[in-house]
C-alpha cells in the first residue's frame, strides 16, 4: 500500500511549518550541534595558551597534548556508548588497571610474546569484564550506577590481590611496543591515530547502523523501546562489552605509553572519563550526544591541565575549572533545551 | 462532528484479526474472563465499555504485551501466539496508545522508521531517503510536520499522525486506537477522523476505543460492548442507539453492594464555588454535609482527581474559592487543609498513600509524628499505642505493627492509609478509588469502614470509577465530564444509565 496516494481528503487544517531553509542553514545547524560549545572553548583556550607560551604548539608540546589526551579519548568513546543507554560504568579505571597490569605481566613472564597477542589478550580480557557489568545490569534490573560502583571495588580489589607489591616496568617491555607512543605519523603518535581510528568506527557505527540507533532509543525512553520491540537488554549488554573493550585496549595503551604499572594503575580515572563525556555533550540521562562529542571533551579536559601548567596556574585550580565546565556544559544543555522548548510551544500555539 | 452516517457491508468480508474467548488474570484478579472482539478489513470497529471492563487488558493481548491465559487467536485465520511486541508488528498490528510513546531525543523520521531505517548504497543508514520517505507518508496524510523536528515539544494530536505514520509505513493491517481522541481538539478530532477513513479505505481494519458514544456513531461501522472482563455482544452501528448500547454497558448484578447505611446528615462541612482552573476543570460547585458521602463519577480523565487535589492544596487554581466550615482554605497549602481537618486518600496508594518499606506502625502514625514527637524526636512507645488503636479499630490484618506495609494485602494496605487519616480526627475525608485493586470481600469492609466513618459525622466525598461503588455508597452523585458537573442526582435518582449518560456527556442533567 505504498502507491495508492488516493482518497485523503483532509484539507491541512494547519499551515505549514517551518520549511528547512536551504541558505544559511548549515551554519545554523553546526551552531545547534550539541558538539559545538566544546569544540569552540577547545579551540579558544588552544589559541590563547598559544599567544601566552608559544611553546604549546611546538612540534613536542603537540605531540604530548595527543599523547596525554588519548587513552582519556578511548575511555571517553565507550562511556559514551554506556551513558547514551541511560546507563554508566564506574569501573573503567579499575578494567583499565586489571589489563594494563595483565599486559606488563604478559611481557615479563610470556618472554617473546608478539605485540598483537597482548593487544587480543588485552581487548578479550577487558570484554569478558565488560560483558561481566552488562550481565549484572540487564539481568539484576539494578541501576548500573551501582552495579558498576561494585564491580569497581571487585576488580580493584583482584587487581590488589594478583599484583600486591608487584610493579612491572618498560624495561620488561619490548621496545617496538613502548615504541606505539613515541613514533608518529605527520606529527601524530600511532597509539593517538588509533585512537581516532576508534571514534571514527563508533562514530559512524552511533549514527549510520539501526543497533546504533537503537541505543539512542534506549536511553530516550526505555519504556518506549521495550513497545517498539527494540531488544532493550541485548543492547545494553553489548554497549557494556564495546566499553570493556575499548577499556581494555586503553589498558594495552597505557603500559606502552607509561613506565610502570601496579595494583593502583588508573584508579580515579572513572570520573574523568564521566566528566569528559558530559563535557562533550553527551545527556547524563541518555538518549543524544555523540561519542565525537566525548572524545572532544576528552581533548578538553587534558588539554586544560596541560594549557593551565603551561601558563603557570596553580594545580588547585585545574581541578576546579574542571569543575566549573562539567557545571557549564551543564547549564549550556538546560538552556539550550529550555530555548528549543520554548520555540517549540510559541510555533504550536501560532498553529492553533 | 457532522459526518454522515456509515453504510454497512453487504457481504461481510472475512475477518482479518479474531480473538475468542480469550482468557487472562493476574493473581486473583480476573482482568479478562472471556475477551472476544472480531475486525474485518475495511471497517472501523467501535470496543466500548465501563473502566475496567477489560479493553485495555484486550487491546495489550493485541499488541503482544500480554499472553492470554486461555482462548483462541487467528489473524487472517491462521492462529498466531504472540510472544514478543515484535511478533504482533510483524503479523501487521498496529497499537497507538492513548500517549504515545515516542522517543523524545529523536528525530520525527527516524520516529517512525526506528529498528528498520532505510539504507543506502553503503549498507549505513540513509537519512536523506528516510527523510524523503517520512514527507511522502505525511503528505498522503495530508498532514505538514517537519521529519527533522525532534519528538520532544509536539502536541499530542501530532504524535498520534507520527504514530499512523508508523504504521502505514509497516503496511498494518490492524490499527488499534486506544482512546486517540481523549486528548484533541475538535479540529485535531476531525483530522484525525479524516486519516482512518482514508485507512479504512484502502483496506485496513480500525479497532477505535472511546467513551465518546457522538463519535463512535460518526465513525465507526461496528460496535463491540464489554462489560466485567466478558464479551457483551456486537451491533452495526447503523442499527442501534446509545440507550441499548449503554444499557449493555452497565446492566450487570448489583449485588457486590454494601449500602451505605442511613447517616444524620449535618451541616455544611465542605463548600466549593466556582472553582476553575485553565485546561483542567472548570465551575466546579458543590457542597459536602457532615454524615453524608457524595461521590464524584465520571470517566478517567474527567477531572475527578484534579479537583479533588486542588480541594485538598496539592495543585492551584485559578479562580473560585474552597471553604471548610465556613472558613475560606488557602489554595496551594495542604498542611493547612490538614490542620484544618480533611484527610485525602490518594488514589495510588502505593506510590501517594503509603511508605511501602516502612513498618505499619509507622506509616499509620505519619500524620501524627508532631503531637507523637518530644524535643523534635518521635516517642516509639507512644507511636505503637497511638497505632495499636488505629488499626485495631480498622481491623488491621497484619502479623506485627512492625511489618513492612508491603507486606500486606490491598485492602489492608487501604485500610493503613485511612488509620493514618482517622487518626488527625479529619471533618472531611477525600477518597480517590477507594477499592481499586482490593478483592470482593475486602471492598465489602471499605464500604462497611466508610459508610462507618459517615455514620460518626464525617463529610466524606468519593471519587470512583466503579458505578456499584458509587450507587451503593454515595448519598449524592456529581458526574463530571471533560472537566465540569454534567449532572448532580440525588440516591433515588442516580441508576446506571443516568451515571454513564452524564458521564459520556450524551445528555444534560443540571438541577
């Protein structure tokens, strides 16, 4: 019955509404991106800790900005993926520590393990501790906020009991790994393009595929999608599992990219990493957002503590102009949506 | 509404969607004793019966929410068992909800297409052919609303076109509407009306639930009454009136009554004049003496609640005035209509009426903690005998008054949430559904407490949605339709065809 554009007779008893303008309306739709006021006050601070210390732009200072902001922007990619469920995972940092130390002990006690078999050891690991928190939170019918905050003590705590006093250091490491976050291509360390290599999978996995969708969905209103037959708990488990994974892969990265790994490697890191994806744009109560949004917001907030040592700002105040963006991104949201409200009802209201 | 009237088919065509005897019960709870409704395609079929009736029950069977327990189920007569939502959309049914339910972050186009959004040449999702396809289906509805829009902000009326949008895009079959017109405009009503026509034109089957009997007889071309869970029968709505179809509706045994028992009634406890509140409620006047019950009938949604709560302080209003023995009670204030003696008995218990997780002591003493209380602490001793008495006076069935109240049953539940009440010795007592979800014999004993409670001189004003409740308890009827007093019967003249006339607006009564 899709040819047959017979016998409606309703006359439209409205006017039409507002048509999409064809000039000027892509620039307005950039202005309306939920991504856009964290890339602009990234754009801005880069530009004025430049003209404050040029040396923040050099070649090196680049290089270590990309560096810093890269395992951030993996986490921030799959917590993303979480909260647009409406859901969150506290225990990244704890799933980033249980695989950065698994991979340092690989290499100390696998003498001629190849790299590649780290990095699938790495991922699969920081899959089954994954698909561990989406089991619990789909089955348990239990927030995930608490359900992960758990699961951060359990694999805290194994990451305790299996290292103890134990620290491995590069030099247990080949070179050729620890080399991943020293070489660069065009000035671009490969563990930061693999990064982007990430968000651009996922980014276009969010918007270009019905699963993708179907996360969104979720997190607008779970109630709805389970009426729409969407399979609410199948989703949100694999949400779970991509996050342990891209949580375990920054696990593989961060023992290339640092010297020593132990029983409190990334602890603390969860609340960054929420605060990034927040930051850039992405609803704390799921349902819009973008993991580009959350990997910008990741640049964002390394790049404010590099930006603030490079202008000599006392490191008390970094914490707290983190702070204030989570408030001002926040805020920006709440405005932003109240304003679309607004013009929502004023366009109903001229339609009745 | 100035449709003409439907012609029926001479030759009836098969029927694309059959439920028989379809059985279904939660717990004790009878939700559906013999559910039978038959759609041809091509017809706009009327399901009309009381709240509580088992429409809604019917209409989630339909739509894969609920697995009946019992009866038969054939689409295009092939028997189907619906396990998931998925299963029904897929054999071409199609359920919009009173609300619909959208997703509202999300564009109006990928509204419609969500799980099944059209690709393009690389195998991604295409937006620009979603979008083209969104405008196609809106413009055969001859309706403008942007597909790039997101959901959230549109006015019902628009969701529901989303949702017929949605649902000739899967080629239905069956559209189910659950009261669709509840919440439109008359020109949102005519549109919509438009829209199944043309459906109803090429083919499809209509299933339209409304308590609405002036648009059922513009629309539709069948009518099926529900009465208690049952099939009542099926008529052509060219060849029947409201009075058969409403008698059908009510007719049933009166004898789960408890008659109120003759209280003196008194002066004047309760007066509202005027009260009116924009979109809500409008000139709602009326009185409540001491001794007496009055109840206020209608269907849900009528405003029943609303007035009630704006009565009670929860909600403003904007104009007319509430007075509690002849002193005027300040609007939006409810520790002042507490302390100036009425009591309200929410209609969600469990969510309004009680703390689930705390013990029945507790709760039945929650609206005492002050006078209960010494130095801003609360006295245990004095909390469990000031409880003891409540709900030994109420007979409590309860193994401790330290169980949690989610221990007990309904009724008992109910009866802890009056305890609590009884207890501030209220002038009047608000009751909002007093015996939903309570079994037969417990009902019995709210009825017996309430009739009890008049009997002692307190002004009591009911609102219920069951007719016997309202017929056996109330010494005065008010029935509200669409926010305003369509009629106000005294005991002797208040039969159920009065009620459900006034309720479903067909006829006037004013004093």
């Amino acid at each position: 019955m899709t040819d047959t554009v017979t016998s409606t007779p309703t006359p439209a008893p409205t006017p039409p509404p507002t048509k999409s303008r064809p000039g000027g309306s892509r620039l307005a739709g950039v202005l309306r991106l939920r991504e856009f006021p964290v890339a602009l006050a990234l754009i801005v601070l880069v530009l004025v800790t430049y003209a404050a210390n040029p040396l923040f732009l050099s070649p090196q200072g680049t290089k270590d900005l990309l560096l810093n902001a890269t395992i951030m922007i993996i986490l921030g990619v799959g917590q993303a993926l979480v909260i647009i469920t409406r859901n969150v995972d506290l225990s990244v940092g704890s799933i980033l520590g249980l695989v950065a130390f698994g991979t340092g002990s690989l290499f100390a006690n696998v003498p001629g393990i190849p790299i590649i078999a780290v990095f699938a050891i790495g991922l699969a690991f920081g899959a089954i501790l994954g698909a561990i928190n989406g089991l619990l939170v789909t089955l348990a019918r239990v927030p995930a906020l608490v359900i992960t905050l758990g699961t951060l003590y359990i694999y805290r705590g194994l990451n305790n009991a299996w290292a103890g006093g134990t620290q491995y250091f590069a030099d247990d490491r080949p070179d050729a790994f620890g080399a991943l976050s020293v070489d660069t291509i065009l000035g671009f360390p490969l563990i930061t393009l693999l990064a982007v290599l990430v968000v651009v999978v996922v980014a276009i996995v969010m918007a270009g595929t019905r699963s993708g969708r179907d996360l969104y969905a979720i997190g607008s209103d779970p109630d709805a999608a389970k009426l729409f037959g969407i399979p609410v708990g199948r989703r949100v488990f694999i949400a779970f599992a991509v996050n342990g994974v891209l949580a375990g892969l920054a696990g593989v990265l961060y023992a290339s990219r640092f010297n020593s790994v132990g029983a409190t490697t990334g602890t603390g890191l969860e609340l960054d990493v929420v605060a990034a994806a927040v930051v850039g744009g992405v609803a704390i109560f799921g349902g819009s957002g973008s993991v580009v949004g959350a990997a910008i917001g990741a640049l964002l907030l390394t790049t404010i503590t590099s930006a603030l040592t490079a202008l000599r700002v006392d490191k008390f105040w970094q914490q707290a102009i983190v702070g204030v963006l989570i408030l001002a991104a926040i805020i920006i949201d709440r405005v932003a949506s109240i304003r679309t409200a607004r013009r929502l009802r004023l366009s109903e209201a001229r339609d009745v | 509404m100035s449709q003409e009237p439907t012609t029926d088919v001479a030759t009836p065509p098969p029927a694309v969607l059959a439920l028989r005897h379809a059985a279904k019960t939660f717990g004790p709870v009878v939700a559906l004793a013999d559910g039978t409704i038959e759609l041809r395609s091509g017809e706009i079929h009327a399901l009309v019966g009381e709240n509580g009736a088992g429409k809604s029950t019917l209409v989630k069977i339909l739509a894969g929410l609920y697995h009946p327990d019992a009866g038969e189920f054939t689409v295009d007569g092939q028997p189907v068992a619906f396990r998931t939502v998925a299963d029904s959309k897929a054999a071409g049914i199609s359920v919009i909800y009173q609300e619909p339910t959208l997703f509202p972050d999300l564009t109006v186009a990928e509204n419609i297409f969500i799980g099944r959004q059209p690709k393009g040449r690389s195998r991604l999702i295409s937006r620009t052919r979603m979008r083209a396809e969104a405008r196609a289906l809106f413009e055969r509805l001859g309706v403008p609303i942007d597909p790039d829009r997101i959901a959230e902000g549109l006015s019902i009326a628009d969701q529901q076109i989303i949702e017929i949008a949605k649902a000739i895009s899967l080629e239905a079959k069956v559209l189910v509407m659950d009261e669709p017109t509840a919440a439109l405009s008359g020109v949102e009503v005519d549109r919509l009306f438009a829209v199944a026509r043309g459906l109803r034109d090429r083919g499809a089957g209509i299933l339209f639930i409304s308590h609405r009997f002036d648009e059922i007889f513009a629309l539709t071309d069948r009518i099926t009454v529900m009465r208690d869970g049952r099939y009542i029968g099926t008529h052509d709505t060219a060849s029947v009136t409201t009075p058969v179809i409403v008698r059908e509706m009510v007719g049933r045994d009166i004898d789960q009554l408890f008659p109120k028992v003759e209280a003196e009634i008194g002066d004047r406890v309760l007066t509202v004049s005027g009260l009116s509140s924009a979109g809500v409620f409008s000139d709602i006047d009326f009185d409540v003496r001491s001794g007496e019950i009055v109840a206020l009938a209608g269907l849900v949604g009528a405003g029943r609640t609303e007035v009630a709560r704006a009565v009670f302080g929860i909600d403003g209003y904007d104009s007319g005035s509430v007075e509690l023995l002849g002193r005027a009670l300040r609007p939006r204030d409810p520790q002042a209509a507490i302390d100036a003696g009425i009591g309200f008995v929410p209609e969600d218990r469990r969510k309004q009426g009680l703390v689930m997780d705390l013990s029945v002591a507790r709760n039945a003493t929650l609206t005492l903690r002050n006078s209960l209380a010494r130095f801003g602490l609360i006295n245990g001793g004095r909390e469990r005998a000031a409880a003891v008495e409540w709900t030994k006076r109420l007979q409590v069935k309860t193994g401790s008054q330290e169980y949690a109240v989610s221990t007990l049953s309904g009724g008992n539940q109910q009866k802890v949430v009056l305890a609590k009440w009884l207890a501030t010795e209220p002038k009047l007592l608000i009751v909002d559904e007093p015996t939903r979800g309570i079994d037969v014999g417990t009902k019995a004993e709210v009825h017996r407490l309430l009739s009890d409670l008049a009997g002692r001189g307190i002004a009591i004003l009911m609102i219920s949605s069951e007719l016997p409740e309202v017929l056996g308890m109330a010494d005065r009827v008010l029935v509200m339709h669409e926010g305003r007093i369509t009629a106000r019967l005294d005991r002797a003249d208040a039969t159920p065809e009065a009620v459900m006339h006034a309720a479903t607006a067909t006829r006037e009564h004013t004093e």
